[in-house]
C-alpha cells in the first residue's frame, strides 16, 4: 500500500490530548507503541478532533496537544521510526468519517458501550460527535491502510465497528481499506482507578487519588500508593477477586519486570503497607526519566510544533490516496 515500509506492518494508534496521561494510558498504549517501534511501521495520532466531543476550552486544547506531543516523545516515541501529527491537520480524516457514517447501520453504532458511558456521565452535553466518535477513529485507521492497532482493552469494540465498517465497504464497493486487527497487551490492557479498583482508570475521573500521572511527583505517587484501595484480607498474593490489590501487583510486575511466583515470595509475610511503599519506588525510579525528558522538552521552544508538522506533511498523501479511492468507488468523483 502506498507509502508502506517495506516488508513492515503497518499500525496506526490514536491517544486524545484531554487531561494528563496516566499508567493506564502508558501501559495499556504508549509503553507498547515504544518498545515495538522497530518492528513496525507506526504511525500515532494526537485526536484532538475526538477531544472536542466533550466541551473543551480553546486555549487549553491547543496547549494540551502539544503537551502531549512532547509527553510522547519523553516517553521514547523516535521520530526517525515513528510518525506523530495532529489529527486535524489532515482533512482527510473528517471527509472520510462522513463516508463510513453513511455505511454504519445507526444499531451497530448504538451498541457503543463507550458513548453510553461518557454520555451518562456528562448528560448535559450528549451530541452526535459523541455518538459518531466511532466512526471518525475508523476513519483514523482506514486512512492509513493500517492492519495492527495497539490499544487498550476499552477499545477492543471501536475496533470491531471498524473491522465490519470496512469490510462491509470493500465488498459493496471495491477494494480499499485494510482490515485492521487490535492488538492489546497481556498484562496493562485495563489498569484500574486506584480509588476505585471496579473502573477503568481513566483522565475525566475526578477523585485527587484516582490515577497516577506519569508526571506526578515522588510526593504524589507515594500519597497515592498509600492511599490505594485494598481490602481487610492479608496476604500480597495475585488473586483476581482482590480487585484494588490485582491492580497494584499487576502495575509492580510490569514495571520490575519480575515473575508473579517472585513477587509473591519478595512480600510473603508482608502487609500492605510494605507492598505499596515498594510499589511507590518503583514507580518513581521508572517515571523519572519520562518527567526529566520531558522537561527537556519543554524548554526547546518551537521544536514539539515543528516536529508535530513534519509528521502531518510525511503521512498526508497516504491519507489522500485512501480517500481520494474511498471517493472514487462511492461516486463522488
Ligand atoms: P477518558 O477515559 O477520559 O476518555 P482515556 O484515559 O481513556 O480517556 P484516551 O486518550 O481515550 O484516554 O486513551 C488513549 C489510550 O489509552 C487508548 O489506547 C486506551 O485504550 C488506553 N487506555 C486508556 N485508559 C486505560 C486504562 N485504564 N488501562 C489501559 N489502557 C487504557
Ligand atoms: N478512541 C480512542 C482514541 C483513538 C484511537 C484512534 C485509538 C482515536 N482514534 C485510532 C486507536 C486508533 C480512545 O478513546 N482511547
């Protein structure tokens, strides 16, 4: 397909530039969008058109792409193997949403499981954009022809209206998009709300100890850790039906990197409080190099902005070809 590296597969991922990113962003997208860029051809996406499908101020959603432009740069995204531009700087994506909109029966659309969530918890603001924000991501990655998508578990039914959408389109049309798959992490693909071990941790949840922040300080994250909910039981053993202290055991495995078998031996006759002051250092010691280059970053003026754009200028005709071919069999051109 056009533009393609050759003999890679292409993936393609999208992260929204609303709030700050926080361990479940990072171990369930980013942290897998790093350590596999040389295997891939990658292209990443600020969406920060799906931002605005809840209301945002201006001001704040321009600086927060750029924030987190950089943020995905600390994080070790490498610009020689990777693109990363800014949604709305490719028309494409919008123009082609439309199309799919037209091919998405309004039932599959209405079983999103993600617009029903974000619509009870803001009901003063439920707008088609919510409802259609299925469709402009399947648009995101039909665009690029791409056939890997690393994301989180809550994605997982995005990417099955995608899959349908698209081959639903190739057989009715002609040949033109990639059936794309996800691919989702083994361990990280759902890190819960520290407060609130039953939901996702996610960036619109309110409470102060909900989510740690990969630019939280060692202040914080230790605050959080020991504020983490657990139970009345004792033991720091892996056991699923312990929600809050799964969560935090799952978080110390990937990070150390150490076998469930090892971990439980390391607290074997511990408690809690020893398990989480470990967790906090361990935590620490891993985010200091993503809060260091970060700062980093942030005192090169201009330079997030340049790169941003490069980004858009190198994948563009790959999203015109897409399009201009998605145009050409539906009979617009
Ligand atoms: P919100 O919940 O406020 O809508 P978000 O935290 O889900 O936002 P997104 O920008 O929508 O953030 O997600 C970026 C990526 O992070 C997606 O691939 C998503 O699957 C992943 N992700 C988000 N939350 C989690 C989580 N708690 N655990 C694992 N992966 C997650
Ligand atoms: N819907 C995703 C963000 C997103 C995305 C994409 C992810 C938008 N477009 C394309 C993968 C591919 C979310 O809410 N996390």
């Amino acid at each position: 397909m056009t533009g393609k590296i050759a003999g890679k597969r292409r993936v393609f991922s999208g992260i929204q530039p609303t709030g700050d990113i926080h361990l479940g962003n990072y171990l369930g997208a980013i942290k897998q969008w790093v350590e596999s860029q040389e295997l891939y051809d990658n292209i990443f996406c600020i969406v920060n058109s799906h931002a605005i499908t809840t209301r945002q101020d201006p001001a704040t959603l321009r600086a927060k792409s750029y924030e987190l432009g950089a943020m995905l740069l600390a994080c070790g995204i490498d610009m020689d193997k990777s693109s990363l531009f800014i949604q709305s700087e490719i028309d494409e994506h919008a123009a082609l949403a439309w199309i799919l909109d037209c091919n998405i029966p309004m039932g599959d659309m209405s079983r999103m499981t993600q617009f029903k969530d974000k619509s009870s918890k803001n009901p003063k603001n439920i707008n088609v954009g919510l409802f259609n924000y299925p469709a402009l991501m399947a648009a995101d990655i039909l665009l690029y022809q791409a056939s890997g998508v690393p994301v989180g578990e809550d994605q997982k039914q995005h990417l099955e209206l995608t899959r349908d959408v698209a081959t639903r389109f190739n057989r009715d049309f002609g040949e033109c998009f990639t059936i794309p798959e996800p691919i989702i992490p083994k361990i990280g693909a759902r890190v819960m709300g520290l407060d609130t071990p039953e939901s996702k941790m996610s960036k619109s949840a309110k409470g102060e100890n909900h989510a740690i922040f990969l630019l939280d300080s060692p202040e914080a994250i230790v605050r959080k850790c020991k504020k983490a909910v657990t139970d009345s039981q004792s033991g720091i053993i892996f056991d699923e039906s312990r929600a809050g202290l799964y969560n935090l055991l799952c978080i110390y495995e990937i990070f150390t990197q150490q076998s469930r078998a090892a971990i439980e031996a390391e607290f074997a006759g511990k408690g809690y409080g020893h398990f989480k002051a470990a967790l906090a250092e361990v935590l620490i010691d891993s985010l200091r190099p993503i809060r260091e280059n970060y700062a980093r970053l942030q005192r090169e003026g201009g330079y997030i902005e340049r790169i941003l754009q490069e980004g858009a200028d190198k994948v563009r005709p790959i999203a015109k070809a897409t399009y201009q071919r998605a145009k050409e069999l539906v009979g617009l051109v």
